[in-house]
C-alpha cells in the first residue's frame, strides 16, 4: 500500500485485509511511500494483532520522520521482492 489514511485505498486495504484473515489466508501487507504514514493506525495496528505480517519501508519512514518502531518490521525493497516473488496473489494499492 502506497497510499496514506486520508485516502479512499486505505479502508479497501483494510476491508481486504480483514476478509483475507476471516478465511484462513496468510496476509502480508507492506506499507511504502505514504503508506507508511498508515502503520500507527488503530485499523493496521488491529489486522496485525488478528495476524497480518507487517512490513513497511525504513526509507519512506525516515524520509517522513516517522519512527522506526515495533509497530512493524521495517525494511527495503528487497524484503517487497520476496514477497511477491513468494505469494500466490499479490494486490497493489497505489
């Protein structure tokens, strides 16, 4: 997810997520660019408490000043490569 909260992408992703989680499917959700700005959020911090693995992208957070935290697991592109390349369906949200 590249989008911020404010943006409409923001409740699909969590809509997504939660539906994703509610039949058994492992969810991997990294957050890069304004995404970032999403990790602290009482709805992502709550589809990682149900079991969504959290990544999100040390660059875009330190170049927005947010702290890198245990809110997440915080990480390049190299960590988004293995994702995709490991996942059976991958989603973007821009």
């Amino acid at each position: 997810m590249s989008t911020g909260p404010g943006h409409s992408n923001f409740t699909s992703v969590v809509a997504i997520c939660r539906s994703a989680l509610a039949a058994g499917v492992h969810v991997y959700l990294y957050c890069i660019d304004e995404g970032v700005r999403c990790v602290g959020t009482p709805e992502i911090q709550g589809l990682k408490q149900a079991g969504t693995n959290l990544f999100a992208c040390a660059y875009g957070a330190h170049n927005r000043h947010i702290p890198v935290d245990d809110k997440a697991v915080y990480s390049g592109l190299t960590i988004v490569s293995d994702l995709v390349s490991g996942t059976d369906r991958f989603l973007a949200f821009n």
